[in-house]
C-alpha cells in the first residue's frame, strides 16, 4: 500500500503541476498548519455517530454570527470513502432548534434546513479545494445565510462501537473579497435506464439568466457525480449568438470527485445556455435502474463552481430540466465517450483517505469588471491563461480533454427570447410546411386602452366583468426577471410592495381608465379573475398566496387570503407561486398551484380545501419534459378556465403545449386539446358558451423554433381549430393571458413586453361567418374517463341534391321565379324615380356606412313619406352580405385545411 500511495501521489501530481505552473498569482495551497494571515480555521464535523441502516442520510450545523460576515476561502474535507459515500454543504437561513439541540438528526426524512443552499460537495476521497485569491463563499451577518449544514450519506451501516466524526474543515476570513463564489447544480431526475443497455443518456439544459443568475458569472471549477453506472459526465455552454457549444466540463464519476479546475475561466452570461449530459452503461445489470437517493438508484449531477459580482450576482441557481431538445440533439460528437482508463486514479477513490493534505487550487481571478448583460452588449471574454491545462498524465489517461479536437456542431435556429415570467421555455418543433391555418375573423381595435397615465407594467392577466368592461393586472414597476427569487422560489425582495396601483378598471368602448386599485399591497402579480358577482381573485407569486377582494376592491381588505405570506410550499396552507383561479356559481373555487407544485386544488366558497390533484410531468423535476405526458400530469398549470356549462375545469399546461380539462365534482380527466400550431408552449385559456362553446387560447415564444405567437379560437365541441388571430396578423411578442367576453366578441389580450393590452373584436358580429366546405372535423370517440386516444380526422362533406331527385313541378315554379325578375327591376326603378321628383325621396347613410332610401319629409315625418328602406330591413338598414372569406386579412393564409393542426388526443 505504501507504493500504491506513492504512485498514487504521482499520478495527482501530473494532474495539479501543470495547471499551477499555467497560472500566474498567489495560489492557496495545502492545508496550512495555522490559519494564513487575517484568517482562522473552523470545523463541522458529525459529533460521533453510528447509522444502522444502509443508505443513511445525517446533517449536523453550526451557528454563524449574526453581527459579524464572513468569508469562506478553503474546504478541507476530514472524511473517507470507506465511511463517507459524499458530503454536502449548505448554507442556510433556518435549522430546526430541536435539531440543533440533539447534534444531527436524520435529513432523509426530516429535510436539511429551510433557505439552503450548496455550497461544497464532496465524494471518493477528493481532495481540499482552495479558492482563488479574492473569491469567497459569503455566509453569516446580513447575507440570510444564519448556518452551516453538513449533509453526509452513508452507503452502508457502521459497526457497533463505531463513532464516525467525519466533516470538514473550513479556513474563513472576516476580510471581504472582491467577489463572492456560487454553485450552480445541472441535475437529471424522471429518467429510467433500461438494463443490458451501452449507453443511456440523462441531458439537462438551461439558459442561464432563467433559473437565478441576473448577472455573469465565472466558471472555475467543476465537479460531477453519479453512481455505479456512470461513464462520463459532460458540461457545455451554448451561446446563442454564435450558435456554438464551448465544453465547460467532463469528468468520470469513478474518479475523486473533487471539484477540478476548469481548462481557463469560462464567463456565461445570462443568455447564454448551460447543458450537462451524463451518460451510464448497464451492460452488466438485469433490471432498470432509476434516478433516486439510494446507492441502488443512480444520479446525474454536474456542479460548478464560479465567482460574480458580490453586490448583483447571486450565488446559487441550477437546472433540473431539457429546456431544448434541439440542443441535445445538435451536441459535438464525443459527449458520450468516456475518458481514457486511470485505475490509479479509481483505487484512490475508494478506501481510505490518507491525502488530505493534497489541495487543487485554482487561477487567480480576471481584473476585469463583472458587468451586468446588456442588450448588443459584446462579450468581453477573460483572459486566457497561457497554455492548455492538463498534459497527459503518466498510465495512461488525463482528466480533461482538448476541446480544440471536438468538430463544429450543426447550426441551429434562431433563437428568441421572452421575459423571466416564463421560467424555462420549451422548445418548439419546426412546424410542418405546405399547409396553413385560416385566420380568424378577430380584429384588433386599434388604440384600445392605450391611454393609461404612467402606462403599465408587466401586465399579467385580464378579466372582464358583468358589464362587459375590463379589469387588467400588472406588475408597476416591478418586473418578474431573473434576480427575482432566490434559488428556494423565495422572494428578494420583501421589504416594500409596489407602489403603483396594479389593477386597473377600463370601460369596455373606450378603454379609458375607470378606477385604479391595489396600491401597496402586492409583490408580484399573476393571475387574476372576476367572478359572477365581480368579486377579484388574485394571486400573487411573491407573496405565494390567493386573494379574494370584493367587487369594486372595497377597502382593499381581501374576503379570503389562502398561503402563508413569502413562504413557498406544497402543503395544505402553502402555495409555490399559484398562477390562476377560476371561480364556480356556487362560490367553490379552484387554484392553479403552477410553477413548483404541479397541482389544482379545489376550496369550497370560504376556502375550506376539498381536494387537489395533478402531478409533475415525467417526476422528479417540475417541467421535466418527455414526449407524451401522461393525463393528469402537469408543466406549469398556468391558467385556468370553467367550461361546458361549468361541468369542465380546463387547465392551460403551459410548457406541455396543451389544454386538459377535467370534472369539476372530482377532478377526472375528461378531454385534451392540442395543437401542432400552437408549438409547444400555452399560456392562458378563457371560454364561453357563445355560438355553441369556444375556446380561446393564447401560446408563447420558444427559445428555439419559428412557431408563430398568436390568439386561437376552437370549437369546444367538435375540437376543431377554426383559426387564429393577432395585430394586423403579425404575431403577438409575449403573450401571458386573455379573456373574452359573455357573448363571445371581444377578446383581449395581455402581453408582458410590449406592456400592454390588446382588444379584439369579432367582425362576424356585423358579417355572418362563412366556413369553407374542406374544413377538416374531429370526429367525436367515446372513451373512458381518464382515457387518452388518437384522434380520427374526417372531412365534412357537403350534402348535393342530384338532378334526378327533382320534382318536376318545382322546375316550373324555378322558370316563373326567373322570369318575375326583370318585372320587379322595372316597377322598382319607375317607384324610385316618381318619389324622387315629387321630392318625396331623400337618401341618407346610415352607420355602418350603407346607402338606404329613406322617405323623410321635409317636415321630418313619415306620413307622406316613401320608406323603401322599411320595405327591404325593418332594422334601420341592412348589412352588407360577407363574400371573402375568413383570412381575408391573413395575408399568410393559404387554402389549406385545418387538418394539419388536428387534436392529438380527443376527449373522454
């Protein structure tokens, strides 16, 4: 063994000298004897336990000073693989003071702490990690962060008598840095890998500024994990602009799992794409295997380490979803191909630690300002260090790979980009060309509401009242952008509402403003609706609660308040950032609980719960996407809606692309909507029982992808998609919600930028809608409750009656009908002009702009008078007969059928 260390040693050796001699700068190095100058050491370590059963999740924590800020520079970890299977530390702003009482506490069971964060990991005897000079983990003071956790899983019981201490050693600093250092954690969940397979594929993928990074960071260091199965785990960046990959990271989990230096420091911005791919072999096992928390189970977890800016950066964020399969899709080639085989390496993984003093340290740190992303802002990369980290290490193999030798990827589409409020965006397919829908016969009316003093925020959602006027939701000057929670879904902000009023009354005609209400109350609005007798529900995602207000807002005191002010949760009294209500006659309400919870829970009218139902898409990470979501399971419930003479509640599944809709009394799925033309993202619903039942829906942008945003109209019924709409038929930028009137001829739009509202009207309220013979039905399939299936297209066929089915007197009633027509002409013309000279005949125009006669006298009355506009329209004149058809202001529309945009899946 002595030999084997040695060797060992050496094989670590050509790994660390060559990237300490690339760097120029003070480096931290080893663990130091006494504390380095202005600084002191401190442990957290497990007070002597015992774990009796396998697989054993302990934590332990320390209490840091509230008054005093601190600064942590060095993990040494005091801990081996034969005992230790990983360690993770998380700062945190709670601990339970029973916990703290007892020393540890079991946190598989009984969760880690509230508000935490990682802040080091640990697993296979790695090293010491050193940080660069001027870097620092911040914990203590004003920083939220009131405690360090120590998180340590044990694979396998300890004997009898066996007290392990294993923990960390910390060196700490008073002295503040110049930057302060983050974790962001790329983490797979939802996948089943298939036994007897080469390789299976866990791919994770983000964009950076969406998932709680408002500014730039600086990747320095990586660390992956994963377990048995496990080969390699990749990391990219993805920059948008150059539509290129830049490997960040690979690494095998059976090496020290160490956080290792990356090749140079990498800088993301915010819009930049974070990917990590992990890639596992079950050749040798005979059952499937699924991500999970056990040694049996496996994971795929790429952390890495970076410094921000101290005042603006945050210092957590992660991933946990495949934002873009067009990414995955278009990675360089070798993503999956392991590295070079290093049994020293994989021996000094296992057993115990005896190298502990060995520490990787890391490049001092650019001098450059970190600034905040800026639109056509050009990327000022870091300086480059000189020479490539890592020659080949001796035995054959070497930690990191020449990103140089991998090829150029594909070109991928353009990319588009929306605000924050839409968590992480899906990737929509490339819609099928050759065919094309109609348009809708909605037409924008211009300048609607549009004349709101000081203009709007983010508006976020739209109701309309009994009257048919409308109120609107937005956010004032607070926008809903990536610094605007913490990694935990708690807000940052929480000392101040917005200040502006943030619901606002505009008369249906005119869209002037009525009334404004809601200053100084909410957070960050979301949803909102009025019910029968006009009473406003809201929900706030800052505040993680639901509101009921009376009509006219009242005092501004609210009826009901459902949630606990700034505390996210996913039990009876919490909510994590709720998105919609949609309110029965009976008073009963539900509430879209969307954007961690995946669920809709229903309350009768004093807001007692009844039930919930509904769980995340694929398990595991909310949003997680997979190709055929099953009924039931949700992305993002976004939107709510009462359907079917309020017998359906149907739910806008946002990052799924569809609409589910279910029972009221039980939450049975019932039917599903969707849409090749609506992509794969859908906002906001809204429905009326007008013309026989409509559905009005509204999708968003992609990321990547040219479906285009606008307004959909569906036959609630029949499932047809009858067309779309939007300004001047150009698209919508950033859809959020719509709602249309009781008797289905407005609609209106909100966007979250442009801030604005749209209103749409139905030009078929003056035109009747004529619907080509080709139009391609859904054809109703009876289907049990809960029963997703295919839908069957069949083309409506127009009924022709053949000559031979005549009747032969009709023909002779057809020739004198025919023949009466030039007779009726003449009388009419010699009636005209008699009236006319006698002065008994004016014309005048009526609305809508048609000429009619009109035998006003010049008395003004109608006596004397010859009215040839009664004879034709006892309604004031008459309408124009429409002749075009629907896409006559849809100069995208061609002649196609809707058939190309048929259901997925018909309803039950």
């Amino acid at each position: 063994m002595p030999l084997l260390s040695a060797v060992v040693l050496t094989a670590m050796a050509a790994i660390l000298v060559p990237c300490a001699n690339a760097w120029p700068g003070h480096v931290r190095r080893g663990e130091p004897t006494q504390a380095a100058q202005g600084s002191y050491l401190r442990k957290i370590n497990m007070p002597g336990v015992t774990p009796k059963v396998a697989d054993a999740y302990l934590c332990t924590a320390v209490a840091l000073n509230s008054s005093v800020e601190e600064w942590v520079v060095k993990y040494d970890p005091l801990a081996s693989a034969n005992r230790a299977h990983h360690m993770l530390l998380f700062g945190c702003s709670d601990v339970d003071q029973n916990h703290l009482r007892d020393g540890y506490w079991d946190c598989g069971h009984h969760g880690v702490c509230g508000g935490g964060r990682i802040m080091y990991a640990w697993a296979k005897n790695a090293p010491a990690t050193a940080l660069p000079d001027h870097v620092g983990f911040r914990v203590g003071g004003t920083t939220g962060i009131n405690y360090l956790t120590l998180q340590i899983h044990y694979a396998k019981p300890l004997d009898d008598g066996v007290k392990d201490k294993s923990g960390l050693q910390m060196e700490i600093t008073q002295q503040k840095q110049k930057y302060k250092a983050g974790i962001y954690l790329l983490a797979a969940a939802g996948i089943s890998i298939p036994p007897n397979t080469p390789k299976t594929h866990g791919d994770v993928n983000c964009v950076l500024g969406l998932t709680g990074e408002p500014v730039d960071i600086n990747i320095f260091a990586y660390r992956v994990h994963a377990h048995v199965l496990g080969t390699v785990i990749t990391g990219y960046m993805f920059d948008p602009t150059t539509r290129n990959f830049t490997l960040v990271a690979k690494g095998n989990p059976h090496w020290p799992q160490a956080f290792y230096p990356t090749s140079k420091i990498l800088r993301v911005q915010p819009s930049d794409i974070l990917h990590a791919r992990c890639t596992w072999d079950s050749t040798n096992r005979n059952r499937v295997t699924v991500i999970g928390s056990t040694s049996a189970d496996e994971m795929c977890n790429l952390y890495l380490m970076y410094y921000t800016d101290r005042d603006r950066g945050s210092e957590a964020g992660g991933c946990g979803m495949e934002s873009f399969q067009d990414l995955t899709l278009n990675l360089p080639a070798g993503s999956d191909t392991p590295l070079p085989p290093n049994p020293l390496l994989e021996e000094y993984a296992h057993g115990e630690n005896k190298h502990k003093e060995k520490a990787f340290a890391y490049s001092t740190v650019n001098d450059g300002t970190i600034e905040l992303e800026k639109k056509a802002q050009s990327r000022k990369d870091p300086q480059p260090y000189n020479g490539r980290y890592g020659s080949h290490p001796p035995s054959g193999g070497r930690e990191y790979e020449d990103t140089s030798s991998y090829p150029k990827p594909k070109k991928l589409p353009d990319v588009h980009y929306m605000p924050q409020d839409t968590h992480t965006p899906a990737v929509a397919q490339l819609p099928r060309t050759g065919k094309k829908l109609k348009g809708s016969a909605f037409q924008v009316v211009s300048g609607w509401g549009t004349d709101f003093e000081g203009g709007y925020g983010q508006v976020s959602a739209v109701s309309v009242d009994s009257g048919g006027d409308v109120v609107v939701f937005h956010r004032g000057e607070r926008p809903w952008d990536g610094s605007t929670f913490h990694a935990d879904n708690r807000l940052r902000q929480q000392s101040s509402p917005i200040s502006r009023p943030t619901l606002i009354h505009l008369a249906k005609d005119s869209g002037h403003v009525l009334h404004q209400w809601g200053k100084d109350f909410f957070y960050v609005p979301h949803g909102m609706t009025l019910d029968q007798h006009d009473n406003i529900w809201v929900t706030d995602v800052g505040l993680h609660q639901v509101f009921k207000f009376p009509a006219g807002y009242g005092k501004g005191e609210p009826l009901i308040t459902l949630g606990t002010k700034f505390e996210p949760g996913s039990d009876k009294t919490h909510f994590c950032k709720p998105t919609g209500v949609a309110v029965l006659a009976s008073g009963e309400f539900f509430v879209s609980d969307g954007y961690c919870n995946a669920r809709v829970l229903k309350y009768d009218s004093t807001g007692k719960l009844l039930f919930q139902f509904g769980k995340p898409s694929g398990g595991g990470f909310a949003g997680l996407r997979i190709s055929s979501p099953a009924p039931g399971t949700f992305s993002i419930p976004h939107a709510l809606t009462l359907a079917a003479g309020e017998t359906e509640l149907c739910v806008a599944d946002r990052e799924n692309g569809r609409v589910q809709c279910f029972t009221v009394d039980q939450g049975k799925f019932t039917r599903q909507f969707q849409f090749e033309g609506w992509g794969q993202r859908l906002f906001s619903i809204a429905y009326t029982s007008a013309r026989g039942g409509r559905l009005y829906a509204v999708n968003g942008p992609s990321m990547l992808g040219t479906q285009k945003v606008m307004a959909f109209e569906v036959n609630y019924s029949s499932g047809e998609l009858l067309g779309h709409f939007s300004p001047g038929n150009q698209g919508l930028s950033n859809p959020h919600d719509l709602a249309v009137s009781n008797d289905g001829n407005e609609v209106y739009v909100t966007e979250l930028g442009p801030n604005r509202v749209w209103k749409f009207q139905l030009e078929s309220a003056v035109k009747p809608h004529p619907l080509p013979t080709n139009v391609s039905r859904l054809v109703p399939v009876k289907v049990q409750s809960g029963e997703t299936i295919q839908g069957s297209l069949k083309a409506a066929q127009v009924a022709l009656v053949s000559p031979s089915q005549w009747w032969p007197g009709g023909v002779w009633v057809v020739v004198a009908g025919l023949l009466a027509v030039p007779v009726i002409v003449l009388t009419t013309f010699t009636v005209v002009i008699r009236a006319r000279r006698t002065g008994r005949l004016h014309l005048r125009h009526l609305h809508n702009g048609t000429g009619v006669g009109s035998g006003r006298g010049r008395g003004g009355k109608h006596e004397n008078g010859l009215s040839l506009g009664s004879l034709f329209n006892s309604r004031r004149g008459f309408e124009q007969l429409a002749t075009e058809d629907l896409d006559h202001d849809a100069p995208d529309s061609g002649d196609s059928d809707v058939e190309e945009f048929s259901q997925v899946a018909t309803r039950a």
